[in-house]
C-alpha cells in the first residue's frame, strides 16, 4: 500500500496522544479507588464493576481514529485493470504435424479452443488480427476489435505443408504497422502470440525475422505445443497400396525459445488442451491488463465510521451514554 500524501500520517500522532492520555486517566482512577477503605466499601459504592468493556469502546474509538487519520494520507492499492489500447496479433501454425492426436482431440482443435478462448478473455477495446502460417504465412483477420471476425477465422483454419515460423512473424509485423492509430493519434503498444508444433522449414530465417521485430520493438511471445511422443500418418498418393507411414512430429522449442528471448517476449511450452489454456490465460493477464494505483480513502472512511458507530452502540448497550 502507497500513499499520496504520505506526509499526512503524521496524524497518527494524534493517536498516539488520545492512547497516552488513556493510560493516564486509568493509572489515575486506579490510585483514586485505593484511596478507599477496602474491597467491601469499593463493592458496595460500584456493585457492577464494568471491566473489559470499558477498555473495549476506547479501544475501538481510538481504532476508528487511526483509520481516520491512514485515510487523510490517501492510501493506495495496485490493481489489475485492463488496457485501454494495445493490438494483438495471434498467430497459429497450420502445418501437417498440427494434425498430431498426441494432444486430444488433436493439436490444430485444441489450437482453435484455446485460441478462441484467449481471444475472448481480452479486454473488448483491444485490437485483435489473426495469422495463419504454414508453408507461407497470410493475414486472416486484419486488427480489429470485431471478436466475431476472430472467432470465425480461427474456427475456418486448414492444414498445410511446410512451417514458415520467420514468414509469420514479419507478416505480423506488417500487419501491426498497418492497424489503426488510437484516438490520440498514436501507436498502440503491440505484441506477436505465436503458436507452433515444429521449426522454420522454409521461407526466412528466425534469425531475419528476430531482426525486423527487435528493430518494430515489438515483442513475440512464443508457445511450443505438442509433445515429443507426437507423430502423423502419411498415405503416398502414389503407392495407395503400401500401408501409411507413421512419421513422428515431436514438439520443437529451442527456436521458439530464441524467438521470445531475443525480442523481449515470453517463451511457454504446453502438452495438453488445459496446460495451453493456462498458458494463454497468463498471456491475456500479461498483456491484456496493466497494473494502476487505485485510491482506497474510502475504504477507511467507512471503516472508521463503522468502528465509531460500534464503539457508541455498546457504549449505549453497556453504560447508557456515547463514549
């Protein structure tokens, strides 16, 4: 907790006073009801002696003081709240391993529900464009606040040959330097989400893509999906007779690790449908909220009314007068 006017807690003295003075007055009450003859002269002036309770009404006027006094400094909490402008790019592998059934119901399906998912769960006022690369990458879903768009062009992706992962990345960044300026005539903070099973088989380098993107300043985020035991069936056309062909697909992350570390954005891995929602859900918290300081005077002020309102209820309940 911050405060704006830290200064201002200095009232806690003020407290601090109001504590000492109490003390004081018991220390003294206390040598006052010595002075008299005995126990049996004290029981008989004061039957019902009140006890705790009387401490406890002071106890809480003097705690609704110090919650007066923490509220004067205007303290603050950090919240998450979400972006106003930001646009994001998602940007999903179609390549022939996506059709893995390592990963239930198989890579590419579990792709589209978690990516649907993570779409949704950003703030509305950001901008969202959807790429789809395999052998070649292609801007599906320009940036757009339109999540229906979104929705149906991940629903609508197809399998392809070959993995262009450097292809998909400067077709995002192209596809960022084309979206719209926000209301202030500027340019938005950015980021590149990309999701793969393998490693660049044709088209640019990771090594030129990185590049064009530490030169944008746009970070790509990576997530390597599938697991090493992931594997495909291959039917030649050719040869219809000869049995399909079982070619393994293990998941590859040493690239997509670069990819991230080099541009300043965050590598995860995910073997499962649930493991890749997790991993989208703290990329949405990442990059779709930021974090605020948020003023809570309030929270003490009614804080501090509630104590004083107890401390005069009992006082009324327990010896018939406000504090």
């Amino acid at each position: 907790m911050n405060f704006l006017t830290p200064m201002r807690l200095w009232s806690l003295l003020l407290v601090a006073v109001f504590v000492g003075l109490y003390l004081f007055m018991q220390r003294r009450r206390q040598t006052y009801a010595a002075r008299l003859s005995s126990s049996e002269l004290l029981d008989s002036v004061i039957p019902n002696h009140p006890g705790w309770r009387r401490h406890g009404t002071a106890l809480l006027f003097l705690l609704s003081l110090a919650a007066l006094a923490t509220g004067f400094a205007q303290p603050t909490r950090t919240v998450r709240v979400p972006r106003e402008r930001a646009t994001i790019i998602v940007a999903i592998d179609v390549s022939l391993s996506m059709q893995a059934d390592d990963v239930e119901p198989d890579r590419l399906r579990a792709a589209q529900e978690s990516a649907n998912r993570f779409v949704d769960e950003l703030p509305p006022t950001l901008n969202v464009g959807i790429v789809a690369f395999a052998g070649s990458a292609s801007v599906l879903v320009p940036p757009t606040q339109d999540r229906l768009a979104a929705h149906r062009a991940i629903d609508g992706l197809q399998l392809a040959e070959s993995t262009a992962i450097g292809e998909a990345i400067v077709t995002s960044l192209d596809a960022l330097a084309a979206a719209p300026l926000d209301e202030n005539g500027e340019t938005p903070p950015a980021r590149i989400v990309l999701l793969s099973d393998g490693v660049t088989t044709v088209g640019r380098s990771d090594e030129e893509a990185v590049a064009e993107a530490i030169l944008a300043e746009i970070p790509v985020s990576t997530i390597a999906f599938g697991t090493k035991d992931g594997a495909i069936r291959y039917d030649d056309p050719e040869t219809p007779q000869v049995e399909s062909e079982l070619i393994p697909v293990p998941v590859g992350g040493d690239s997509l690790r670069f990819i991230a570390q080099s541009t300043g954005g965050t590598f995860f891995s995910a073997e499962s449908l649930e493991e890749l929602g997790k991993v989208y859900d703290d990329i949405g918290s990442a990059i779709g909220y930021e974090d605020a300081e948020r003023e809570i005077t309030d929270w003490f002020v009614g804080g501090a009314l509630g104590l004083l309102a107890a401390a005069g209820l009992l006082s009324l309940l327990w010896f018939q007068r406000l504090p």
